[in-house]
C-alpha cells in the first residue's frame, strides 16, 4: 500500500554540517567555529571550514536532489552567516546566498523547508551570555524577523529550533558539543527556557510577518520507547516511560514538548527538578505556547519496554544487536510507536524531520557507493512508519538524514550519514546506490516498499 497522495518525500541537510565558507563574504563566527577549534573536541581535528561547500557548489546539489525527485528539502540558516554579530547589521551576501537557494530549490519544484536554528548560535552572543542571557529569546526573534522578512514570499514551512534537548544538554551539561560547557542543572535548565522562549517568539514572528501563509513547527528529538511486545500493558509501560522525566537533564520529550504544544511544564519534571526549575514568568508560558501546524521529530533508533511490578525496565535482548557506526541500534519498531505515541499525546500531525544511519560508505573499484545496510534500514523504517499511518496516526512528511555525507559534529567526519557521497579533498558528489534506491521510492510514493 503507499503513502498518502500528498506525502512530502525530502531529505535534510544543517548549515553548519555542509556550507563550508566558514569566513566567506562577511560570515561572522559560529561557536561551533570556536570549539573546532580547540584541540581534541572533534574527531581528528575535523572542522566544519570547509565541509562539503554547498555554499560554493549549492546548485549542483540542488540538481542532485532533482535528479532524485525530493518533494522537499530540509535545510537550516547560518545565523552568523546573515547576522555576524547575532543582532544588528544584516550581511547582504549572507541573505543573498538563501535567497538564491530558496529560488535554485523553487525553480527544480523542490519545496525549501526552512530550520532557524540548527546549532551554529553566532560566538559574538555566547560572548554576552548565549541562551543563558535575559535577552536571548529577543535576539533570536530579531533574527527570524530578518528571515521571515526576506524569505516568506516563497518559504511557506518553518521550523524554529532542531533538538534542543541536543544542543542544550550536549552543549550546556555534558560539554561535549559546543560550546561544550558544564553548567549546573539550574543554569541548563534556564538556558533550555530561553530558547522555549525563542521557540513562541520566533513563531509569533512568522505567524504576524509572513508574505505566504505558513506552516510552523519545530524539529525536536524523539525520545523513543516502544513496547517489547504486543500486549497492553508493555504498550502502557512504553507510552509511560516516552512521556516521563526520568533524570537530571533535558533529554527526554516532555521538557520541551509539553510547554510548547501544551503550555505547562510536565509535573513529573518540576518535582524532580525541585529549586532548580526556572523562575517561569506569569507570561512565559502563554509565549511559549503558539499554535504549531506539524510536531516535527527526528527519530532513529528506540529503546524496547517492558512492564514490570511497579514500573517499567528496559528490554535490552540477546547480546550482539544490529548496530550503525554511531554504535545506536537499528529499532525500525521507533518509527511505528514513537509517531504513535506522539500523535495521540499531543493530537498534530507527524513530520518525520530526520531518519537515516551512519555506515561504512566508501567508493568501490567500480567507482560506485554501494550502501545496502541503508537501503534495508530505511526500508525497515519507512515499512514501520507506514504501518502507523495505516493505524490511524496522520504523518505528513518523511526526511532522510542526510541528503549529503557532512560534517556530523564531534565525529568530524568519521561518520556518513548521506544518501550522496562526498569526496571532501575534491568535492566531487557521487550518489550511492541508497540514493538511486529512494529515488524509486519516491516516484512510486512508498509503493516499491516490500
């Protein structure tokens, strides 16, 4: 059975991961720039400098995803790259290049999904404070407002941050992500609502500004659980644990979700958070709180649930799992319970904003990329994803991770995601045989799926 008639098949890139041009025509620096920087934070000493330089090459590639038949292309904003300071003056040549990438996709009938924020925060507002300053949700709405304003006669999808359970956890606690801090919970926590606040600002912004009307939502992490076997009460252990607050940190769904899409933060948190909840203002839950069109997720793997007296345990199986080179575990199960479970939470439509894995990519003696793990992967997936759809659960888009091999940050470029391969001495694009794959399911709208 394929898809629905109106399925978005796309695919999905970041700024930082692929533009390269890290100092072209008046880019400020990003804090991802800073961290590269700093010896032993990314694998090899990778950096994003150069990358896969769509930002120089950026009409091939927009070729390549015609030649593919993307409905749609999901890609992020440099805010340095517009904004060098973070607020203030706008660079032209910065603006210019998305304009002209928005019109390369329109014109190859590719829809540009457009992401606000994907982890390049300009290093001048880390230096005033980043998202622990009062004023960061301004700065950010400040910025959507220059996008919004220069974009929304064409761009009609929006996204307004990706995984900030991510960037804030990684990169406010645990450090290993820029700007690779290590703050105290209550500091992480009031970082987290600043960009929840950035989050409702920024979609006010769009709601009242926009040329064309928009759809908006975000592209959170799919914290996923899903039941170990058929019966309810594994599917009761599984719903419980996937909405639960369970440890010290953001990493979870509910943190950020529930204030978004139900204007309060889950009880479950606040009470293990106890004085390390932030101060919320009597207004800041009615910002955060817009009206959102699509819950955007990116899901690639899950944990398997069963209900045991008095709660929950993971259900880890036999010993040897199938694995990615991210070491994260092929669970096509996630991509059938998390939307589940997350559209009868929070009663939106499904975007599946990223799903892919990591493999041992590399070009063979007949010049070719023959990836069959992640055709059987995203065959597995994408099967899951249908059979939720055919249950009830209303998904309105899919977006493979990556349209390119990239820069998957403190893996450098150890790690390729993309359904094209890319030679980063030279910059030649080879698309692997997973591209040709999905191609075909494209055109057959899911119906080449077995």
């Amino acid at each position: 059975m394929a898809f629905p008639k109106d399925f978005v098949w796309g695919a999905a890139a970041a700024s930082y991961q692929v533009e390269g041009a890290s100092r072209a025509d008046g880019k400020g620096p990003s804090v991802w720039d800073m961290f590269c920087a700093q010896p032993g934070k990314v694998w090899e000493g990778n950096t994003g400098d150069v990358s896969g330089d769509h930002y120089h090459r950026y009409q091939e590639d927009v070729a390549l995803m015609a030649e593919l038949g993307l409905k749609a292309y999901r890609l992020s904003l440099s805010w340095p790259r517009v904004i060098p300071e973070g607020t203030g003056r706008v660079n032209s040549k910065g603006l210019d290049f998305y304009d002209r990438l928005v019109d390369s996709l329109l014109e190859k009938h590719t829809q540009p999904w457009v992401t606000l924020f994907h982890w390049d925060y300009p290093l001048a507002l880390y230096r005033r404070g980043g998202w622990l300053h009062p004023d960061s949700s301004a700065w950010f709405a400040e910025y959507a407002r220059v996008i919004v304003d220069r974009l929304s006669d064409r761009v009609t999808h929006w996204m307004t941050l990706n995984e900030p359970q991510v960037f804030i956890d990684a990169g406010h606690r645990t450090g290993r992500h820029a700007p690779g801090l290590q703050l105290g919970l209550a500091d992480v926590l009031l970082a987290a609502h600043n960009t929840l606040l950035a989050h409702g600002k920024s979609v006010q912004v769009i709601r009242s500004r926009a040329r064309t009307r928009p759809s908006v939502g975000a592209a959170v992490v799919g914290t996923t659980s899903f039941p170990a076997t058929g019966k309810p009460r594994d599917i009761e252990a599984a719903r419980s644990r996937m909405f639960s607050v369970l440890s010290r940190d953001v990493s979870n769904n509910t943190w950020f979700a529930d204030p978004m899409i139900l204007g309060h933060y889950p009880e479950d948190g606040l009470r293990l958070f106890g004085a390390d909840a932030p101060k919320v203002a009597p207004q800041d839950l009615e910002t955060i709180c817009q009206p959102l069109d699509f819950y955007g997720v990116n899901i690639y793997r899950g944990d398997a649930v069963r209900a045991v007296r008095g709660g929950f345990e993971l259900d880890m199986g036999a010993g040897g799992p199938p694995l990615t080179t991210m070491d994260w575990r092929v669970t096509p199960e996630a991509l059938y319970w998390g939307p589940r479970f997350l559209f009868e939470r929070y009663k939106l439509p499904i975007v599946i904003t990223e799903n892919g894995m990591a493999g041992c990519d590399w070009v063979h003696l007949d010049g070719k990329v023959h990836d069959p793990p992640r055709i059987d992967y995203l065959a597995r997936y994408l099967g899951a994803l249908r059979r939720a759809i055919d249950d009830g659960v209303r998904v309105n888009g899919y977006f493979v991770w990556s349209i390119l091999d990239n820069f998957e940050w403190a893996q450098g470029y150890k790690q390729r995601f993309g359904l094209v391969y890319v030679d980063y001495a030279s910059g030649k694009r080879i698309p692997k045989d997973s591209a040709f794959w999905y191609r075909d399911v494209i055109a057959s709208n899911g119906g080449v799926l077995p």
